[in-house]
C-alpha cells in the first residue's frame, strides 16, 4: 500500500524537483528500466508509439523537453492514493495534467503516464 506519508513526501519532493529544473533528482525516484507514457513523447522525442523505456531515454526526452520551455513550473493540484502507486494532479503549461506512478517494492517509480486535459 502507498500509505499518505509516503505519497505527500513524494508529491513534494517531485513537484520541488521539477520547478527547480533538477533531473536528477526528478530521476532519482525513478528505477533504471521506467517506462514512460505520455503523448508529448510523440512531439517532444519523435517516438510515435508515445512510450519510452529506460532512465537514459526518459532524461534525454526531458532534458529537451525543459530546453523548450525554460520558464517550466509545476502546481501540485491533488495527491491521489492506490494500492502500488498514486496519481498527482497538477498545473503545468498545458493547463491541469494527471500523472500516474506506479511504485516498485523498493518505491521507485517503475512506470509512469501523463494525461492531459483536451483543448476546447
């Protein structure tokens, strides 16, 4: 079980490492072989399958990501709770985005997946 003190410090810590543009830390919750999720993966890495696997290819796709938006801020919204991950809620550039972890035993994050809100 993903227990609240646990989901709270990782929101925090992650959201923080985020707008202090600090991959490695962002990266540090991550196992070596997370799969990513997410349909920016498409525009941002040129992978069309949207999916990306690997600590190497999730920072190349990040360190690109931030070098096209500089001024990246992240506003933690919600903490959703689940039995081997969380989902947090937060504001970015494209508006509200739901993110979903899911945690291995040792509570790193072995896959993730963003969903974003559709434009009106």
């Amino acid at each position: 079980m993903i227990d609240e003190t646990f989901a709270r410090a990782f929101a925090t810590e992650w959201i923080n490492a985020w707008n202090d543009h600090d991959l490695d830390r962002v990266l540090a919750h991550y196992a070596d072989d997370v799969e990513m999720r997410s349909p920016l993966i498409v525009a941002i890495a040129g992978e069309p399958s949207g999916r990306l696997k690997g600590k190497a290819a999730v920072r190349a796709y990040w360190t690109k990501g931030l070098q096209l938006l500089p001024d990246l801020r992240f506003e933690l919204v919600s903490i959703l709770v689940g039995v081997e991950g969380l989902t947090l809620m937060y504001r970015g550039h494209r508006g509200l985005v739901a993110e979903v972890f899911r945690f291995s035993t040792d509570r790193t994050v072995v896959e993730a997946s963003a969903h974003y809100v559709l434009p009106d």
